[in-house]
C-alpha cells in the first residue's frame, strides 16, 4: 500500500533544506537509526519526512506511518498500533511466541499472530510483554522505517512504548520522529526524558527553521513558475510569512490563483491587498471559493473534526447523502482543500490550514456542526470520550460536556493513565462556566488524581483557588486542601506552605474522621520539616486513634504504614516485624497503593540505616505495585531510593546517567529529584568537581533548606563540609557541619547522622575544637545507643577514630578506623570503607608503625576502581612522600597513542572546563607536571587547543 505521506502535495521541489535531508537520509542508511525532526507548525516537517522516504535508498523498505492527534483518548499506544495494522496480510510467518501479547491490540492481524497469551495481572509485566512484543514484530520484518508524526501530542504510554524501542532498537530498525517543542508537556522533551542513544545506533536531531529569504525567493520562483522574483519582493514575503513554508505557499496560490503570474513589477503592491493577520485565512477562503455547496460543507466539518476522518462519520456530521458526500470530498481533494491521509480518512494537509477555516466559521455554525459531532461519535462503540468532551463544549452543551469529560477521567485512571486523567480535570476546571458544586467535585477527583502523578504545577493553581471560595462546605474543602497539602509538599517542594494547608485541612475535615486521619498521618511523616520527633508521634498517635474500628482498610493501612515509616526512621528494632506482616496484605487497588507507599516509605528508611538488603527488597516490591497501580510519583520517588542504593553500594558506573533520566522524568518533581541532585553531588565530590558539587548538592536541599527532605539535607550538609574543607576554608565547613547537627538535634532522630555526624566532627578537630567534637561524639554515641542502625553505627567509629586522631593517640584512632572500615565494608558501603582504610593506613603510619607499601596503594587502587579520583590521587601523594614506588602489578605499560590513565583523568577535568592549577589541586599534582599532562592529551587528541578536547569515555560514571 502507498502511503499518503509519500504522493505529492505541496510546493513541487523541496526548497532549503538540503542538508536537512542529507541528514535525514544518511541516518536512515546507517539502521539502526533514530531520527528526531524538529520545528514549528508548517515549517515543513512531513514535506520532509515524505521527501526522505522517497528516495530509491528508502524507497524499497518496508514504511510504516503514525501520527499522534490533539484530542487523545485514554488508549495507550494508539499511534504505534495504528501503523502495524498496516502490516495486514504482510506479517512475515515464524513470529517469536511474545507476539501473541498484540491479539487484543490488533485484531486484523489476528490470522498472522502466534497464538494468544495468557494475561498477566501485573501492569507493569502485562506492559513489558506488550513492549517485547512490539519490538520482536518490528525485528522480525527486518529493514523497516517506521514514523511517528506530532509527538507532542502523544499519550504518556505512546511515549513510553516509543522510548522503549528507540532505547535498543533492532538492527534494521529506523525510526522517524516529529514534534512541535513548544508544544510538548512537561520539560518539553519528546520522549519525556532525554535521549541518549546506545552504542551501535545512528541518532540524529534534524531541527528545522523558518527560511531564509534566499529560500523564500527561491521557494517563490518554483511554485509561480516565475524567474524573475524581485529581491525585495522576496524580502517582503519573507516578512509576512515569517519564512513558514506552508504559509507562504497558501499566499502564493492566493496570489496565482486561475493560473495567472502574479505582477511582480508592482512589488510591494502585489501583497498590500493581503492583510498579514489574515493571510492564510483568506489564501483558504480564496482556494474554497470555487468549491460546489456540499464540498463547502465537507470541509467545514472536517475543520470542526480537528482531525482526519472517514466518509461515514463527515457524512453523519453533514447530514447528506452518502453519494453526494463522495463527490463533494472527491471535489475538495482535486481544489487541494482535503486530503487523503489514507484508510478512507481526510483531512487537512497542516493544522494551521484547519484553524484557518474553522475560525472562518461564524459561531452559530460552528456550534451547530459540533453538534453533529457530538451526535455522530455518540454511535461509536467504544465511545470517544474526550472527543465527545471537547465537541459538547464547543457545541454549548454543558451538561454532556460534563458527563463525557467525567466519563473520559474516569477511564483514564482505570487504565492507570493518571497524567492523561489529570490533564481531562485540568481542562474542565479551567472552565469559567463550570457550576460550582461540579467545580467543587471534579476538584475533589483531580486533587486525588493530581497526588499520585508527577503533573502538579496546573493543578496547584487550580486547587489554590478553589479551596479559596468560602461558599464550600467544610467537607469537600478539607478533602482538596488535603490533597493540595500533599501534592505541595512531596512533587512541588513547598513543605512549609504544604504542612500548613495539611493542618487547616485536618480541622476543616471534623465532619470525615477518616479523611482527617489520612492528614494527620501525613503530618506524622518525619522527612520534612525540622519539628521534633516527639511532634511526628503526636500526630500519628491521633491519626491512629481516629481509625480505631474503621472498616476502609487502605486507610488504615495508610496510618500504620505512617506509624510504621516513622518507627523504622529512628531505627526502632521492633518495627521489622510488623513491617513484614503489612507488606503482603493488600487486595484491592487502594490497598495495595498504600502497601507501595509503604514499602517505598520502608526502603527509603533502611537506606539511610544501612540496611541495604532489605531496602533492595522493598524498593521491588514497591516499584512493582507502584506500577501497578499506576503511581508515577511513587515510582519516581522509589527510583530515587534506588539511586542512593547504587551510589552507596559502588556500583557507580552509569550512576550520574540513570540519575540525569530520573531528573528528566521528575520534570521538577522535588520529592524525587531531591535523592538525583545528591548522588550527582555525591559523585562530584568523590571526583573532586567543586563547581559541580556545590551545584547539585545545593539543588538537592541547601538552597532551601526549609523545604528539603531532612534525610537528604543531612547528608548533603556532611558532603558540602567536606568540599569546603578540601578547598582550605575549614571554618566555612565547620559552620556548614554545625548547621547541620543544630537541625539533627533538633529534630532528634540521630539515625540519619550516619553521612553528617562524622564531617562534622572531622571539621571540629581540624579547627582545633576538641572539647566540642568529643561532646557531639558523646551526643551522637546517646542518640543512636539501643537503635537498629548500622550505618549510624559505622559512623560513630568513625567518630571515635577522629577524636582519637586529634589527640594524637594514633593506635587508637587507627583500632576505631579499623572497625569502621569493617562495619562499611558489612553494609556494604565500600567508599566509605576505603576512606576509613585510608584513615587506618594514615594512623599507623603517624603511630610509627613500618607500614607496608601495598596498604596504602590497595586504598588507591579502591578509589580508583569505584572511580573516586581525587581520592585515589590523594593516597597517591601519601605514597610519594613516604618514598614509596608503586609500580603496575603487571608491569608499567606504554599507551603510544592512546590516552593513559592519568591523562584520561586529565582530560575530562580539561574537558569541564578546570584549569591547571585546579586539576593540580584534584589530583595533588604539581601544575608543571599537569601542564605536561596537558600537552600529552592535545598531541594524542590531535586537538589545537583545550577547548577542543572532549571528555574520554570512562567506566565510572
């Protein structure tokens, strides 16, 4: 089958963008192949998709086409099962068995499926097998060009699915895909997060701007014919048109109309007839003029529709005969009105040639077709819910705009589809004809929707003003002030604001005990805030007292898995047990979202006591319910868990690229992007990356240490007093360090001292302080005694050797190194038990103790293999001044060309953009012997000057 992507239509050459299309072209020759075609509507970007696929080197693959709409249903992957239906009776036979997961997504190639499969309970396997699927077929058609048009209008799961294959496309695999940034959601990133390509894999951003009027002129002379375009001329097309292709050629065939030249002798005289306001407007209204009353009345509805549609439903909305419809579309597509977009569905060739005339309409007849519609779609079966929405809207009809709208949210969240739930909500409360008890409840459904998914900021403004209106009972008012609470504290990062509408709406709930309950539960969450604990188990024991004998049991699930959270923060060893028996026991979807809640809530604390394992284990568990539930907040925020689990276990490489995903995922999301911000902090520091430090660090809690997760600030408190020591200001870092007990006292929960207790201290003795480190020992050493929490525990002998150390009783500094080395190699936790190995080779070296070369060099070569540059660089010098040669164990070797190590370390911090004297100061270097680092790297490189080198791939990140 032709695609209609690839007849003619538009200007007859391609104008200005040759290398455009050599681009497009030579990545489609190299599949695997992603292609990203980027630019405003009508710049051109189907003229050159379709120029592309043209070509005799694509022309013979196999092409398949979908295109995203503007009014998308609550059914996930629709564009990318759109286009395999075009493999009806073209499936190639041998499928893998995964392919029978498509039945229910493609019947028409039922007769060409293996057989069906059965189905999972689980979303998150269902989706995965779904995506296998997918991607087995796509493998198995081998040189297939498959193109997804307008992204930005894509369903979070298209997107998803999307992503899927482009993140390990097979081998003869090219995907083509376009999109409007200005028009795409949340970061504006057409896959929702960037892309980074695997190896093996063409990928290529071929952005498209407006032409130039060396184009325009050109662009001119071949749609009139003409030879002679006049410069200025050109130059004032230019002007009216913005150089939008598809503009300019609705003016020119305004302007060439009947076939005769345009007067260009006249200049600027020729366009002063065309307002520029209504240019493409009146180039439509000029090219329908000659059109028969049923073709007229064939494009009005096809204007209204939005979107391309079939005879059967532009005959329904027109109220003709069927044969006479024919004709009139057949009329329009000769006048170039229509199109076909192919499978008996037409439309217009851009967007903006739609909004032309359809604002061309007068509004009695604009209501009147929607309508139509409205009666039309009615019929479908499944019904379109959001198009019947948007239809009854525009048609006038509240109240079925309402039902439909209501209708579409709702199914959307039983798909678990909550983005696409929140945005339905979001367009009807945006309504300032809405009544305002339905204002009242579907703000009540969108502030439910709105918690558990990562879209917050239109909703906040939404809620904000509602909850505002005094004529709202109490009641509802509580619910979505509640919900408001929550959404500001955990995605907005606005605790304080968050906390206080938490607080109002627990007294505005006195008539919904069990609602009041869920607001006191929240309040007892220990991460925000700097409150005592002693205030959390308050508010929790109230929570629990309100629940007694209530029959929701998610809600009570929810309040004792808040208890629970809170018991295991402070490391309480009897919160294991009740932890295990609560995990397994939810049924229903309410239920088992708090049982993911809980074990999100659960993992988060072990991490930061150091109970990895069972952290591992419920970060699983929670992430699979989560997904099941269709919960991206809290996948995110388990995500996060996870890349703290990564950073601490040394598992490093490709650490600081999983947590730049996540940070585009959250799209600002706080309670997520908190636990990215630090382990990118955390890895910048262990490489001696100051400027970066500072920046991450501060992005994950210090520049607003009010509305940070406490966790996060402790830890990122402890990792700044190090950088500003290792920059020589140690008063800054002890200031930095005290900060950071004062917030920790205050809130008594000294389990999370574990990363902030021994910088502190450390910062103490540096600056001479001894009494005042060996107190916060001693208040450290009470505040975790009895407690379950081994890295708290780890830390104090870390303490311990540090006290030791400044007191210059180095056998016993080194014995309480020791065992801190130990404890973090238990956890395990294996940077910072090579830190405490590194303070236990020191000390015994002061001690006097004839220390053999390799203890230190071991340390070295740990630093070096977790990827902990400066670290290793720093053992290195201790070596070098206790005159010890260390050479290779497998002998010194010669890199000839290639980068050695030294010079691959050298050549990244050259890359950032340091200077000599700062690598020196990274990689205890001289700035002689970095200078001749330097000279290496631009000889080996082949490179003129620092600017031109690049960062060397490594392992460590």
């Amino acid at each position: 089958m032709t695609s209609p992507l690839l007849r003619d239509s538009g200007a007859p050459v391609l104008v200005g963008r040759t290398g455009e299309l050599h681009a497009l072209l030579d990545a489609l020759a190299h599949p695997p192949a992603v292609v990203l075609v980027e630019g405003e509507a009508g710049v051109g970007k189907t003229r050159l998709i379709r120029e592309a696929l043209r070509h005799p080197s694509v022309r013979a693959r196999r092409i398949l086409l979908g295109t995203c709409h503007p009014l998308r249903e609550p059914f996930p992957y629709g564009p990318v099962f759109d286009l395999l239906r075009q493999l009806e009776n073209r499936v190639p036979e041998g499928l893998n068995p995964v392919c029978g997961a498509l039945h229910p997504y493609l019947p028409e190639l039922t007769g060409s499926l293996p057989p069906p499969l059965e189905e999972l309970q689980d979303h998150r396997a269902r989706q995965h097998r779904l995506f296998r699927a997918v991607l087995s077929l796509l493998e198995a058609l081998g040189q297939v060009v498959i193109v997804v048009e307008d992204l930005h209008w894509a369903d979070d799961g298209t997107r998803d699915l999307v992503r899927f294959l482009v993140d390990d496309p097979p081998n003869g695999l090219s995907v083509v895909l376009s999109y409007r940034r200005e028009d795409l959601p949340g970061a504006a990133l057409p896959l929702g997060r960037a892309y980074r390509h695997p190896p093996g894999t063409t990928a290529v951003l071929v952005p498209l701007r407006p032409l130039d009027v060396h184009a325009v002129r050109n662009l001119t002379a071949a749609i009139t014919g003409s030879q002679d375009v006049p410069a200025e001329v050109a130059a004032e097309l230019h002007g009216r048109t913005a150089g939008i292709p598809f503009v300019l050629e609705e003016v020119l065939r305004t302007l060439t109309r009947q076939g005769q030249q345009p007067d260009w002798r006249a200049g600027r005289e020729t366009l002063d007839t065309l307002e520029v306001p209504t240019l493409l407007r009146d180039a439509m209204a000029d090219r329908m003029s000659d059109l028969s009353p049923p073709s007229v009345a064939v494009v009005h509805a096809a204007a209204v529709l939005r979107f391309p549609a079939s005879e059967d439903l532009l005959t329904a909305v027109t109220e003709a005969p069927r044969e006479r419809i024919h004709d009139a579309i057949r009329e329009a597509l000769i006048a170039g009105v229509l199109y076909d977009c192919g499978d008996d569905l037409y439309g217009f060739r851009h967007g903006l040639a739609q909004q032309a005339v359809y604002h061309s309409l007068h509004g009695i007849d604009r209501r009147r077709l929607h309508r139509g519609v409205v009666d039309a779609l009615t019929e479908a079966d499944p019904q379109p819910q959001v198009q019947l929405a948007y239809h009854a809207r525009q048609a006038g009809e509240l109240g079925v705009w309402l039902l439909h709208g209501e209708a579409a949210a709702e199914r959307a969240r039983e798909m678990g589809d909550t983005a696409v739930a929140v945005e339905i909500l979001e367009s009807l409360l945006g309504d300032p004809q809405l009544r305002a008890d339905d204002r009242a409840r579907l703000a009540a459904q969108l502030s439910r929707a709105a918690v558990i998914g990562l879209s917050y900021r239109r909703a906040a403004k939404l809620l904000r003003r509602i909850v505002q209106d005094n004529d709202l009972p109490d009641a509802v008012r509580g619910e979505i002030r509640l919900n408001l609470g929550l959404l500001l504290t955990n995605q907005a990062g606005s605790y304080e604001q968050g906390r206080v509408d938490t607080e109002i709406a627990v007294g505005e709930l006195w008539e919904r005990p069990a609602l009041a309950a869920r607001g006191m539960a929240a309040l007892a969450m220990p991460g925000w805030g700097e409150h005592p604990y002693a205030v959390y188990q308050q508010w929790i024991t109230r929570a629990e007292r309100l629940v007694e004998g209530e029959q929701d049991t998610a809600l009570r699930m929810a309040v004792r898995g808040n208890h629970l959270a809170l018991r295991m923060s402070r490391g309480d060893p009897s919160a294991w047990a009740d932890a295990e028996a609560m995990i397994g026991s939810g049924r229903d979807t309410a239920e088992r979202l708090q049982a993911a809640r809980l074990c999100g809530n659960l993992a988060d604390a072990a991490t930061w006591l150091g109970h990895h394992t069972q952290a591992q284990r419920f970060r699983l568990e929670g992430r699979r319910l989560a997904a099941e539930c269709g919960a991206p907040f809290l996948q995110g925020v388990i995500d996060g868990t996870g890349l703290r689990l990564e950073w601490t276990h040394g598992e490093w490489s490709g650490l600081a690229e999983r947590a730049r995903r996540l940070l585009d995922m959250a799209q600002g999301v706080s309670g997520i992007a908190a636990d990215a911000h630090l382990v990118l902090g955390l890895l910048a520091v262990a490489r001696g990356e100051w400027e970066e430090a500072t920046d991450e660090l501060g992005a994950a809690a210090l520049r607003d240490p009010a509305n940070a997760p406490a966790a996060v600030l402790a830890a990122a408190t402890g990792a700044m007093a190090r950088v500003r020591m290792a920059r020589g200001e140690a008063e800054a870092g002890c200031a930095e360090a005290e900060r950071g007990v004062v917030r920790l006292r205050r809130k008594d929960i000294w389990a999370w001292g574990g990363d902030l207790v021994p910088m502190a201290v450390a910062a103490l003795v540096r600056t001479g302080r001894m009494p005042e480190a060996e107190s916060l020992l001693a208040e450290f050493t009470d505040g975790v005694a009895g407690l379950d929490a081994p890295l708290a525990a780890a830390a104090l002998e870390a303490g311990r050797g540090m006290v030791a150390c400044g007191g210059q009783r180095y056998a016993e500094a080194a014995t309480a190194f020791g065992a801190a080395r130990d404890a973090y190699a238990e956890l395990p936790h294996p940077y910072s038990a090579a830190r405490a190995a590194e303070a236990w080779v020191r000390c015994r070296i002061a001690s006097g103790e004839d220390m053999p070369a390799h203890g230190m060099a071991d340390v070295a070569e740990q630093f070096t293999a977790l990827g902990a540059t400066r670290d290793a660089a720093r053992c290195r010098r201790v070596l070098r001044g206790e005159g010890v040669v260390t050479p290779s164990r497998r002998g010194r070797r010669g890199y000839g060309d290639q980068l050695s190590p030294r010079e691959k370390e050298v050549a990244r911090l050259v890359a950032i953009g340091h200077t000599n004297r700062e690598i020196a100061d990274v990689l205890f270097l001289s700035p002689r012997t970095i200078e001749q680092h330097v000279a290496k790297v631009l000889r080996k490189l082949n490179v003129a000057s620092r600017a031109d080198v690049v960062s060397p791939p490594t392992n460590a990140w």
